[in-house]
C-alpha cells in the first residue's frame, strides 16, 4: 500500500485509511496521491475481509483540494494537447470518485479539518460524512476564484445534496460553510466534537455494512426538479440571478462553465454528469484565463507571501500616528483593529507614522492611499494602502526596501492582514497603474520593471491584482500581455519595443 495512504484493517472488517502526505504541510491531491486512491480501492474491493471503510487525514486539516501546480500543468499542457488525452488526464480524479461512490462496501468520511474543492467532493463520493465540530473548518469548492470550476463531481453532487438554489451558491461564490452550516444544509450526518470523530465514523460505517448503495437515499434532491432546462438564454438569466454581471460573465468564463454544468447535467447519472462537468472544465483548460489566475492569484501569490515575508529579527513594541486627513481614515481602521499599542501624538507629523521597535529605535513612515498622489519626503518610505478585494488586501512600500522602515513597515503590514509589497520605486506604482487600460498597464509595468531590474517579474502581476488596479481574470497586466502578445507587440513604439525584448526571457520565465 502506497505510504501516502496509511490503512489499518480491524478484526471485524473495518479499514481505516488515513491520507497522510509526509512531504506536504497539507494533503493535496496530486498523481501521487491518485495513485494511492487506485490501491487503496483495488484492496478494498478485492479483500473480502475488508467490510466498510473510514476515511480520515493524519494532519490538522483533510484535504485542501488539488495540487495546482498540477492544474497549471494542465493549463499549459492545453496550449499544444488533443481534448482526448486532456479529457484522459484531466477527468481521472472525477472517474475515481464515481468508482468510490458505487462500491458496494460503504466508505464514510471523517473530516477532521479544512476539505476544500476536491477534498470536499472525495467526502460527498462518500456514502456518509461526519466533520469535527471545530468553528475554525472550512468546507467548500473554491475554484471560482482561480477561474476554475470543481470538477471531479463538485458541480453535480452540490445541487444533488443541497438542492439547486444553494448549491449554485456555493458553487458561484466559492464561499465556505462552518461544520454547522454543512449539518444544517444536508451535507454532512453530524458535526462532533474532534475526540469523538474518529469512533462516531466507525459507529456509522458498521451500521452501513451489507447494505446497498441507494442514489435516492444519499441524494435528497436527486431528480434535480428543480434545474431548469439548458438553453444559453436559460444559462444567462441563471448567472444574473446569482449577482453576475454581464461583463463578468463574459469575462470570467468559469461562470459560464459553472452554470452549464449543473444544467446540462441535471437528470443524468452521475456516471454520466462526471463527463458532462469535466467537458466544460476543459474548457477552462482550453483558455487562458484559467491559467493567468492559478499561475497569479494561487502560485505567484503564495511564492510572494512566502518570499516577501519580513524576518523577525526586529518586533514592533508601539506605534504613534500624526492626524490623518480624511481621504487616509481606512488606516484609522486598521489601526483600531491592531493588537498593539496605538496612539495619537502631536509630535508626528500630518499623514505620518513613527513605529518603535523592541531595541527602542523609531522609524518614521508616510502614509497614502491609493486614491491619492504620493510625493514621498525626502529619506523616508511611504506606504500605499490598497482597497481590500478577493485576493486580500496590499500595501505598497515606496521607497528603498532596505531601509529599516520599509522593512519594519513590513512587519505591521502583515499584522494588518495585508501583503506587503516593495516597488523599490520613488513614486507608487500602483497609483500610476490604476486609471490606465489593460494594454497601457502592460507598457508602463514593463518600463517600470526594466528600469528597476525586479528578481521576479511575476510579483508585480500579483501586486496589481491584489491591489485592484488589475481585473483578477487578467492575471495582472504582464501576464495577460504575455499570452496577448501576438496582438499587442505590433502596437509597441521602438522604445517600448526595446523594453519589451529585453524583459521577455524573464516574462517567458514567469509564464511558461
């Protein structure tokens, strides 16, 4: 048995199978671990001392859907790949969970921890689901906000279970339920406490052994009723009743995928709707924008959370604001949230901020908004607070970063909940950036990035999406230039074209 997968067989025939990737922070599902499934499934229906099965996680959380390392593989391997063999890779996740669900030995899924996108849909293959009660779980199918959709059976078993209504809630927002939420809505049987989950689940599986897999037993809303029947017009009115604009619908085409999905297949078997769901995920495949928003939002964001995180050589014991003036209250806000001494002083020049570290040395920053226009004072850092959106919240230190205040600045950033971001730069980028169009964005972010020569071109696609200034279905303006660039280089003037060939073995870099 793969070691991905640890089992235990029990004298009365209950396995218990625990997904423990030694080699990740958190399970994901990667070939790897679909490998393991494969075994895991081949002994369970070949052993006939095996009677019902739990499955559980030997971390803290379950599992936190798929590798999208993985999936950006997949985005790239579709730019030169066949539908068939994308259809082949692509769809074996959703054919493993149907196989699971029809097995005659029942599988229960005890969810200790966060199960989100294909974590959550292995638990709804299973014939029952019990969670930990622990407020802190999330569960849910989050792809909409990579630009994907769940596709190994999340759009199909979703609107089976919970009905029509919620499950494209859940499925057009990509929000997540508490462990109550998921009891209240006909997801999971029971919500218990973390102590008794694991002996609840074997309870449970026992009961199950030597009866039959009933479709209309496991799904309350089976005959989907109340899905209406698939047209484009249907599509569209289904979108615009679940808040999607016009323009995101036609911009962001996982809404589109989403909804046709459930749709088209409503009335089919699961068997079936698994096909049916992993056609319109390859049509994600099949575009970039899909691609832009893992490689971005996901990848290039958790590379810039991990590599632009300050030391903790030096902590913040106090800080000190000047008055602001009214256009700068959200700091006041954040200030007020802050789990530190915050406080008022006269000394502190207007929009300014003095910040005392643990060794007693004061550093000065000025502070801004992106709405306004930032004339930095000479020797000192300013930051630039971006409006909070989907991807979180960034904060732009202007100025040298390797000041002590950029880098102390840094540190109360990420207290603040806020991705800091040193442009390095005499003026805001992000303010420069925001009132342009996409194309003038792509031209003035190369300049910038040639004259400041960045380490990793890709951080300032993840700055201008969580900053707003960048739609998240563009992947920032670098990379949707990257992907436009057959259109958009015949449009460069001879400086911009210099530019351009000097930054794009980086660009090819960051994107391929």
């Amino acid at each position: 048995m793969s070691k991905l997968i640890q089992t235990q067989l029990e004298p009365d025939g209950l396995l218990m199978a625990t997904i423990n990737m030694q080699d990740r922070t958190m399970n994901v599902f990667s070939f790897d671990l679909m490998d393991a499934l494969d075994e895991l499934m081949d002994l369970v229906d070949h052993n006939n001392e095996v009677k019902a099965v739990v499955l559980t996680s030997g971390k803290a959380s379950f599992l936190a859907g798929a590798d999208l390392v993985m999936v950006r593989g997949f985005c790239t391997e579709a730019r030169t790949a066949s539908h068939d063999s994308m259809f082949e890779q692509c769809g074996r996740l959703g054919r493993q969970f149907v196989r699971l669900e029809n097995s005659p030995k029942p599988w229960v899924a005890a969810v200790n921890g966060l199960a989100l996108g294909g974590g959550l849909e292995i638990t709804l293959a299973c014939r029952e689901r019990i969670v930990s009660d622990d407020k802190r779980i999330q569960l849910g199918v989050p792809e909409i906000r990579w630009g994907l959709l769940p596709g190994a059976g999340g759009t199909q078993r979703l609107p089976r279970m919970v009905g029509f209504e919620k499950g494209m809630n859940l499925l057009l927002t990509g929000r997540s339920m508490t462990p109550q939420e998921a009891v209240e809505s006909g997801l999971y049987r029971e919500a218990v406490p973390a102590a008794q989950l694991l002996d609840k689940a074997r309870s449970l599986a026992r009961e199950l052994v030597g009866t039959p897999y009933d479709a209309a037993k496991k799904f309350p809303h089976l005959d989907q009723s109340k899905v209406p029947a698939y047209s484009d017009a249907t599509a569209r009115k289904v979108a615009t009743h679940f808040k999607i604009s016009e323009e995101d619908f036609k911009l962001y085409p996982a809404f589109s995928a989403i909804v046709d999905s459930v749709l088209k297949g409503a009335g089919q078997s699961l068997t079936e709707a698994t096909t049916t769901e992993m056609n319109e995920f390859l049509r994600l495949m099949f575009n970039p924008v899909a691609g832009r928003m893992v490689r971005t939002l996901f990848l290039g964001k958790v590379r810039v959370e991990r590599e632009l995180a300050p030391t903790a050589e030096v902590q913040i014991q106090s800080i000190q604001t000047g008055p602001l003036s009214p256009s700068l209250q959200q700091w006041d806000v954040l200030f007020s949230k802050l789990k530190l001494p915050v406080s008022n002083s006269a000394n502190v020049p207007l929009n300014h901020l003095d910040i005392t570290d643990t060794q007693g040395m004061m550093h000065r920053v000025q502070l801004d908004t992106i709405q306004g226009i930032t004339h930095v004072t000479k020797g000192l850092n300013a930051a630039v607070l971006c409006n909070a959106g989907p991807y979180g919240r960034l904060i732009e230190i202007v100025g040298d970063s390797n000041q002590p205040a950029a880098k102390i600045m840094a540190s109360l950033a990420i207290k603040m909940w806020a991705l800091p971001w040193p442009s390095n730069s005499k003026t805001s980028l992000m303010q420069s950036l925001k009132d342009l169009p996409l194309n003038k964005q792509a031209t003035h972010a190369m300049l910038w990035a040639a004259e400041n020569d960045i380490s990793d071109i890709s951080y300032l696609d993840v700055a201008a999406c969580l900053a707003g200034v960048s739609a998240g279905w563009t992947g920032g303006p670098l990379s949707w230039f990257w992907d436009e660039q057959e259109s958009q280089v015949t449009l460069l003037n001879a400086a911009e074209l210099e530019v351009w060939h000097s930054i794009k073995p980086q660009l090819a870099k960051a994107c391929e």
